[in-house]
C-alpha cells in the first residue's frame, strides 16, 4: 500500500461516511432471509461502533482476518466485487483507526455511538447495540480479556448489562440504576482501554482464531471473507 493510502487509512469518517456505512450494514442481507435464533452479526454502525471500541482496547491484537468474518455472524457476506470489498474494508479500517486515536491522545472526548429512540413519546439513548458489539469483540479474544480478573469484571459490568449474555439484566432494574449503568459505560471503556494500554507491550500477541468445526479451508481456495483472492494470498497470509 503506497504511503497517500496509508495517511487515508487516518482521516476520521464524515456524517455522510457514517450514513453510508450504516446503510451497508442494515440491507447487506434482504429482509425475507430467516434470521430467528441465528446470529445476524453486525447489523448497525452502533454495534460496528461498540466492536470495533473493544477491538482497539484489549489485550492482543485482533487481526482483519479474525474479526471480519466475526462480522457476519451466521450470514457469511458475498462481496458484489473487488472495488465493493475495498472501499468498504477502507471505510471499516477508518473508523477502526479513528476510535484507537481518539483513545490513545485524548480519552476524555471518546463518545460511543449509541442509538437513539422514542419511549412513550419520549427521546431516549438505547446502548444496546453498541454493548452487544463491544461484548462481539471482547469475545474475540475472550480468554485474554478475562485474565485481567476482578479489574475486568467489575469495568465490564455495565456493559455486560445489556447484551444477550446477561439475558439483558440492566433492563430489570429500576430507571435510576438503568440511567446510572448506561452513564458508566463511556468512562469504564476508556478505563478498559487504559488498562490493558499500560499492560500491553510492543511483542504483545496476537489473538487466535476462534476454534470452529467446519472444514479447514485450502490454500488455493477462495478466502471466506470474500475477497475474491486465493485463501493463502489474503486472510491465510
């Protein structure tokens, strides 16, 4: 990659890169497919937002070809073309790099992007989808994130509040403690953040794929992630 695409991979997202990407993640699979008691993977900017936050902020690195096919939960993407898998790959490491420099230089002015929607005619934040996509990329790298013992735990709380895995426990509370949960969860992230940055070291290892049961896939045979390379020449490389 020539050093003007590098320098592009830095240039945060604009509300109409944002706009754009949220539509791709919504209508990538046509609303007629059967989605009940599968995963739909990542189907909004808040849940790419939420993913893409832990992704940066954990113990190991993550690569491309480990959390790009975790996207897609049970629908695996079929890119209509290169050109399609490029800009939006460029789009996603963007983004990526813009929540990792806000972060990494100023930690105070990192904001989720959270959902927002009507209640009884009301306004309100739903962090929902941003806590599943969080918890999507702490799973990643789940048995390293967790080796940070009762820190890790207790930081993770409010986030674990309102994902499936806590069968969305913040929900049953009462709305003060519901408005207290959601309200930790912007400063816990950059607390997590922080305390696996002190912890991290330059020779810090990388995540390992997640154990699946279907057939090892070929070195000659067309990646997964839909590339249209050869499998050794992109995700196996």
């Amino acid at each position: 990659m020539t050093p003007k695409k590098l320098a592009e991979l830095n240039v945060p997202l604009d509300d109409d890169d944002l706009d754009f990407l949220d539509d791709f993640l919504l209508h990538r699979f046509d609303d007629d497919i059967d989605t009940e008691d599968k995963d739909e993977g990542v189907a909004d900017l808040a849940t790419l937002d939420g993913m893409f936050t832990a992704i940066v902020s954990g113990p190991v690195e993550v690569p491309m070809s480990l959390w790009l096919p975790a996207m897609w939960g049970d629908f695996p993407y079929i890119w209509a073309s290169k050109k399609e898998f490029e800009k939006i790959s460029r789009l996603f490491l963007r983004h990526m790099n813009s929540i990792a420099e806000v972060l990494m230089t100023q930690p105070e002015d990192f904001e989720p992007i959270f959902c927002t929607g009507l209640v009884e005619g009301k306004a309100c934040t739903i962090v929902d989808e941003w806590c599943e996509g969080y918890w999507r990329g702490v799973k990643l790298a789940e048995a390293e994130w967790l080796s940070g013992g009762d820190d890790i735990t207790r930081l993770l709380t409010p986030v674990l509040a309102f994902t499936h895995a806590s069968a969305w426990r913040g929900h049953e509370l009462i709305a003060e403690e519901v408005d207290a949960l959601q309200e930790a969860i912007a400063p816990n992230t950059r607390e997590l953040h922080a305390f696996w940055l002190a912890r991290r070291s330059p020779n810090s290892p990388v995540a390992a794929p997640l154990r699946r049961s279907d057939p090892r896939i070929g070195r000659n045979a067309p990646c997964p992630c839909g590339s249209g390379k050869k499998f050794k020449h992109c995700c196996l490389h």
